[in-house]
C-alpha cells in the first residue's frame, strides 16, 4: 500500500461562528456534546490507518493544541505513528503566516517529504463526517490521478455558494469553477477532500508560490490550473456532511445529532477525542433526578438535570434545575441553568449562568436580527460567550449575542430586546 | 517527601458477588455505572503524590490487568513514578502462590528495596473512599512510629468478623489490636491502610520465615505484633468510608447513590477512571429518545434510551428499546435490552442480551424497598431469548443461553445471591 501522508488545515478562524470562534481556532469548537469539530477528520484518518498527519495551525490554536497533544488520543503514539502540530514559523525562505490553503500546504510541504508519502490527503479541519479514505486511495491509485477530489450532491439553487465541479461518469474532471455565477455546470460542490499525487502537488505548489498574482488558495488558484492538463479526478460522497460555517449550520447540525433520521450518527459512527483535558468533575454519569424529564436530547456525563431538557444538545457538568425547560437548544460545559428558567434556541458556550425564572431566547424566527452582526446571527438563535451571567428573571430575545464574560447587569431593565449585542463596555 | 512506597493487595479471592466475582477480582468490579473499585485507591495515591506503587494480584487478575494498565490513567506512568502488578511466580526457591496478605509482600519485598522505600504503604485494594495520605505519613514520621493504622468507625450493623478493631490509648498510640475477633472491641476499626517503617516490616517478614508455622495474614503476622511491641499509633479518618462485604451492600451502596443520600460518591471526590476502558472517554453523551422515560437514575456515556429507566445505575453502552422497562436495576456495560423486555430488581453482567418481551425478575416488586429476595442476577454475556420470564432469584451463569429448559430446571427454592 503507497504511503499516505495527512495535512489537516485547521489554522482558520471561522468567523461566522462569532464568538465561539474568537477565543478558539473554529476546528477546535465544542460539538455534540463530547466532541470538538477536529475529532471527525481525526478519527476518519486514524480508521484508514494513515501513520503520519500534520495539523496545520494558525488561529488562536491553544485549545487546538491542548486537545490534539501528540494525537495519542487517535492512535499516533510510538515511533511508528506521528501527529504533530505544524504552526506557521520564522526563518523559511518563504515562510510567514499562511496566506492562503495552498500556502499552508506548501510552508509544511518538508514535513510530508519526511515520510517519502506517494499521496497526500488534504483535510479541513471544520466539517462534521464519517468517510472511509482508504476506499479513495484505492480509486485514485486505480486512474493514476493526479489528484482526487470528494463532493457532494446539493440543490441546484445552492450551488453558486460552492466551488462547482463536473466530471464524467469514470469521474474524470471536466470543469472546476469557484462560486459560478449563473446557471452552475453542476451541482456537486467540492468538499475539500484532496488526494494528490505528492509530487504532483509538489511541484504545483512550487509553481504557485512564484506567483504574485496568486491568493494561494486550491480552489481559486491551483485547480483551475490543472483541469486541462493534469488527471484530476472526483467521487461523490453520498453520506452526511457539514461545513459548520455559520451559527446556524452549526446549530443545525448539533440538532441533527438527536435526529435519528439525519444520518449523523454518533453511535454508529464511534468518533475518538481527547477526554483527558475534561474536568475530572464531569467524569461520572449523567444524574435525571428528582423531575428531571428529557426527551429527545443527548445529555453529557457529569450533567444533573431536574428540569425539562426537550430536543437539545447538553455538554458535560451541565446543571438544569427544578422547573426549568430547556428546548432546542446547544448547551456547553458547565452551563447551569437554574429554576424554573426558559431557555429555546439558545447557543450556550462554556460555564455559563442562566439565572433564576429568566427567559432566554424564543421560538419565533422571524424576530429583528442582530444589529451589530446581522450576517452572523440572524436566524432566531441566542448566543452566549464563554463565562458570562444572567440575573435572575431576565428576558433576552432572540438574534442576541452576549460577549464572554459579560454579566448582564438588570439595573434598568429587565428586557433585553431582540438582536441586541452586549459586549464587555456597555452593559444595562 | 518521605519516601512511601505503596502497596495494594489486590489478589484475594472473593465470591461474595455472585457471578460478577466469577470472572473478575473485587476490585476490578464496575461500580457507579463507569468506575470500577480500585478507582478509589488509585486516585487516592494519586493524590499523595506516592512515587511507586506495586499491585499485588493473583485470583482473576485479567481485567484488573487491563484497567490499571502502567496507571496512566492516575498520573503514574512517568519517568519518576511508577506503577506496577504483581502477580505470583515462579522462582529457583520456594516462591509459591500468595498463601496470604503477609506472604504477599514477603514474596515481593525485592520491590520494596528496589524503591529505597523508607515507609511502605499497605492498601487494600476494595475500600470505598476519598483521602490524601500525606497527614498519616506526617504523623508517623513525628511520632517516629514503626507502624501507623489508618482507623475508621465501627459502621453500624456488620459483623466484627469482617474487621480488625484497634483500640487507642493517649496522643494516638494503639494500644491493643485484634483481627476478626467475635465480638467488637472497640468502636475503631482499622481500615486495611498500614503504614511500616520498611526495615521494620523487611526484619519481621524474614525472621517470621525462619519460622516453622507461619500466619500469612498480614493483621495476624505483623500488625498484632508490632501493637504489641509498643510502638504503633492510629491516624483516624474522619470522611466516608464504604466497605461493601457483599451483594447486599453493593446494591444498597447504588440505591443510596441515585437517592443522593450521603455515601461515598465517585463524581463529588473527583475519582479517576481509565477513560481507554471500551473507549468510555470517546463515547457520546447518553440519549434519550423522543418517548423514552427516565427518572432517578444514573446513566453512563454512550446509552441509548428509547424505554423506561427508573431508579437505575447503567453503565456504559446500554441500549434500551422502546417498550422496554427497567426498575430498580444495575446493568453492566454494553447490554441490549430489546422492546418491551422488563427487568426488575436486576443486577447484570456487561454484555449481556435481553430479547424483546423477556421478563427478569417481579414486575410487582417495582419500588418499595430493597430486599434480597427480590434481586435477580446475570452473569456475563447471557442471553436471555424472547419472551422468557426469568423468575426472581435466579442466578444466570456467565455465558448462559437461557432457554424455557433452563428456566424449568431451576427449583422452587430462590437462589439468594449473596
């Protein structure tokens, strides 16, 4: 079997996921109440038995870094198997940050040529799936591609957002178009799921880096380059795939996590993550107790829940107390959310208090949306950063955004109205 | 630090549990749903800050084996700290099985010299309870004792068989000491934790051996003597502290935990866990379906509740279908309850498989309180087949295909698992 080497690119902000992401590289954001996002592309890879990946970080990567480790968590321990974290660094002739994806591939191309790897797979480090690789290795060694790319099926509507590709029925490429304008020559989109031919990309990325017209990116710069006269090569990927991109399709797919019918499935799917840098205080097992009712909803360890938790998705340690119901909504550690408190559509990073009676968020959707971030949170949502408090009996309507923090003072009023961002200066 | 050495006997045999001691040493035995029993003294150690620690093992060691593995779990594989198992072996000598707690560590005091030990540190392996050491290793270093016995309160309602009693005389000096004795002679028990002076335990161990009948129970050989001898004190713990000699007090310990009530609760003291063991730290949080019901209980990473769970302690990777009940129950990692299956009182192995509609234990004893009679036990890996009523009291052998020909073979009389 040809050596395999495995890039994540998990150096990316993520800046639709607004305050999640601020704090924290968007690979590294908490999912699915056990997860962060990275676990999926690292479990894929640690299952196609590839000894050797390199992350590749960028962004606020200490909790990245923190959870990866040295990957032992994915199987990458002893000599024979190695995960390593690969930052942008000082002293390459052309090193600097990374400027684009291609650029990040490039500036750590000397870490895939310390394995003599045949192929190298390109990951992102941001999308939830379960995919066996090595079924593509197989197609792509079977065409001696130059390059093989997975992409997925979406409405013909949909697909101007998307890079668009056309291939024949053997999957050999005709057509490469970044976001098309107009009627798009197909709707399968690209997943930024690359196989290539390691000295092919090797070479291409040589050539990319000696333009100075080039954004230094796959999509827009280098395939377009190679459709005409490289083998390039696709397959789709029929199986559940998200791109958690914006508050919205991160809220829907932790949603869909308690959707049998999703396809997105936890059970099924066994994904591995680093549980050692858990609080010790959430290892042990969930407690419904007392008139705790959940339904519908997966609940983390070290929860306690006397309250109603109906359709959501609970992290670790997450405290719900008598009377309370918590609906639709994404739940991080340690949140508590105290008596007889309403909290719907509510995004809820870490450590957060929900005070007594209060209610946050609601179930219309069609409320004003955010004023200061209307492109993020627009779609009914209430989010809430890393730390921050609600007083008892508080109203907070929807398409708000509450920094970390902050403590939502109640002084003056006890109504915090729709679409309103509270960041740490003015407060109440 | 003074250099403490630990020790935990952890090799007794014990069939106090049924089945679940059939194929498992004591403390190896799942316990609130994801620990298991050594958990406790292995956070504790880990706490202290004990650089080298030596597992003595021998009766069913294999998952014990698998759980401690080279203690990362508990901080202890390092280059400065170590953990090590410890079972029987052969030798050019005399070297036999462990013939008792004392032949335990005689066979094994290489390990103590090897760590330049100037205290050892002996544990039993299956005591429930939150400490750090270091205020026992203080006091017997001021007190210059040869030995020091980590006390607790009589608890209420067990047999002095089960206990050695201590009774104290001024500033801590122990001055009496029995093992087993018929009755109580003191509201003081010794916990099982003694800590020895090490070339005091090395000079008694061999001159014993010199002996021509020897007591290899470690209380009788060397801790009454060194009593005796006049230089011993006790360090009272003051916390919780849980011994459950048998069924009975597994299943009370349980109850008491989904009730909240005051026991010794593994959540509250931050006790570790080997997250490796069937991937319990990668598994996904516990779901509960859309018409599934749940209500005083403690459910483990990586179930799936569509049924009915009430008052119940799951471990990991439990599936209850819809339809299914289950009351007043501990179920073992990974079994699948199948719809409309009811179990009532049950204690399960892991592994184990309920078909649809098979009915285990009374369904009329649901709530109430506990008694023995009503418990019915599996063993691991059974497969109880569909429809079937498995009568309270019954005890599934491990690996049991239940069938209708079995179920008829058991007699009348009801098989108290304890």
């Amino acid at each position: 079997m040809a050596q395999v080497v495995a890039m994540i690119l998990a150096g990316g902000q993520g800046s639709r996921l607004s305050i999640l992401s601020e704090q924290r590289a968007k690979p590294a954001v908490p999912f699915g109440s056990n997860y962060r996002i990275i676990d999926f592309a690292m479990t894929n890879v640690m299952r196609a038995d590839i000894r050797h990946m390199g992350i590749m970080t960028q962004y606020r990567p200490f909790s990245l870094n923190d959870h990866i480790g040295m990957g032992e968590a994915w199987g990458f321990s002893g000599r024979n198997h190695m995960a390593k974290v690969l930052p942008p660094y000082i002293g390459g002739k052309n090193s600097d940050w990374y400027l684009g994806t291609a650029d990040a591939i490039h500036q750590n191309m000397w870490f895939a040529d310390l394995f003599n790897a045949e192929m190298v797979l390109i990951l992102s480090g941001d999308h939830i799936y379960s995919m066996n690789y090595s079924e593509i290795f197989k197609f792509h060694l079977q065409n001696d591609a130059d390059v093989t790319m997975m992409t997925q099926q979406v409405p013909w509507e949909e697909a101007g957002r998307f890079g668009v590709i056309k291939y024949d029925k053997k999957g050999r490429i005709e057509a490469f178009i970044e976001k098309p304008k107009g009627e798009p020559p197909s709707n399968q989109i690209n997943l930024g799921i690359y196989v290539f031919r390691a000295s092919a990309l090797k070479r291409l990325l040589l050539e990319d880096a000696e333009d100075p017209n080039s954004s230094h990116d796959f999509g827009g710069n280098i395939f377009p380059k190679m459709i005409k006269t490289m083998r390039c090569y696709a397959q789709e990927f029929p199986q559940y795939w998200r791109d958690v991109g914006t508050l919205q399709s991160f809220w829907e797919a932790n949603m869909e996590c308690v959707n049998p019918q999703s396809g997105l499935d936890l059970n099924k799917w066994k994904v591995f993550t680093n549980s050692l840098n858990s609080p010790a205080e959430f290892c042990r097992p969930t407690h419904i107790t007392g008139s705790g009712r959940v339904q519908n909803s997966i609940v983390g360890k070290g929860s306690k829940i006397q309250g109603q938790v109906i359709n959501s998705v609970l992290f670790g340690g997450v405290q719900v107390d008598k009377g309370a119901i918590v609906r639709d909504s994404v739940l991080m550690d340690g949140v508590h959310v105290g008596q007889g408190a309403q909290v719907t559509r509510m995004i809820s990073d870490k450590w957060v208090h929900i005070g007594a009676n209060s209610i946050i968020g609601s179930d219309e959707t069609d409320n004003p949306v955010n004023e200061q971030f209307p492109d993020y949170l627009n779609t009914g949502l209430t989010l809430a950063g890393k730390r921050s408090h609600f007083p008892d009996n508080i109203k907070v309507g929807s398409n708000c955004l509450i920094y970390p923090k902050v403590s939502v003072q109640q002084q003056s009023r006890s109504t915090i109205p729709h679409g309103t961002t509270l960041s740490g200066n003015d407060n109440g | 630090m003074i250099k403490t050495t630990a020790m935990i006997l952890a090799g007794g045999i014990n069939l106090d549990f049924s089945v679940l001691t059939h194929n498992r040493v004591k403390s190896a035995m799942p316990v609130c749903g994801q620990f298991r029993i050594i958990d406790f003294i292995l956070t504790n150690l880990s706490n202290t800050g004990i650089q080298n620690v030596g597992v003595l093992i021998q009766y069913l060691p294999g998952s014990l084996i698998d759980h401690v593995g080279v203690g990362k779990p508990w901080d202890m594989d390092s280059s400065n700290r170590h953990i090590k198992l410890m079972p029987p072996f052969m030798g050019m000598g005399k070297t036999k099985w462990f013939r008792g707690s004392g032949d335990a560590i005689y066979q094994n005091l290489t390990f103590v010299r090897d760590t330049k030990a100037e205290h050892v540190l002996i544990l039993t392996a299956d005591h429930l309870y939150g400490m750090n050491y270091s205020q026992m290793i203080e006091q017997h270093n001021q007190t210059n004792a040869d030995l020091t016995i980590l006390t607790t309160n009589y608890p209420k309602g067990y047999s002095p068989r089960l206990f050695g009693f201590a009774q104290y005389g001024e500033d801590n000096l122990v001055t009496h000491f029995e093992e087993k004795p018929a009755e109580a002679i003191s509201d003081t028990i010794s916990t099982g934790v003694y800590l020895i002076k090490a070339n005091v335990l090395i000079e008694m161990l061999e001159q014993l051996h010199k002996e021509e009948e020897i007591n290899h129970n470690l209380p009788k050989c060397v801790i009454e003597p060194l009593v005796k001898a006049g230089n011993s004190y006790g360090h009272r713990f003051e916390g919780e502290w849980e011994y459950l000699s048998d069924m009975q007090d597994y299943i009370r310990y349980h109850r008491r935990l989904i009730r909240g009530e005051s026991c010794v609760d593994p959540g509250q003291l931050n006790i570790l866990t080997n997250l490796q063991d069937r991937a319990l730290g990668s598994r996904p949080s516990p779901f509960f379906g859309n018409n599934s019901h749940v209500e005083d209980s403690l459910i483990s990473p990586g179930c799936v509740i569509h049924g009915s769970v009430v008052r119940s302690v799951l471990s990991p990777g439990i599936h209850v279908a819809a339809g299914a009940k289950i009351t007043d129950s501990i179920l073992f990692h990974d079994c699948q309850i199948q719809e409309n299956a009811q179990l009532t009182w049950v204690v399960s192995d892991k592994d184990c498989i309920f078909e649809s509609n098979c009915q285990i234990g009374n369904r009329e004893d649901a709530g109430g309180d506990f008694e023995k009679e009503k418990i019915t036990v599996i063993g691991k890996e059974a497969h109880i087949a569909q429809g079937l009523h498995v009568p309270t009291g019954c005890v599934v052998p491990i690996d049991k295909k239940v069938d209708q020909r079995w179920i008829a073979g058991q007699t009348e009389k009801t098989t108290t698992p304890a």
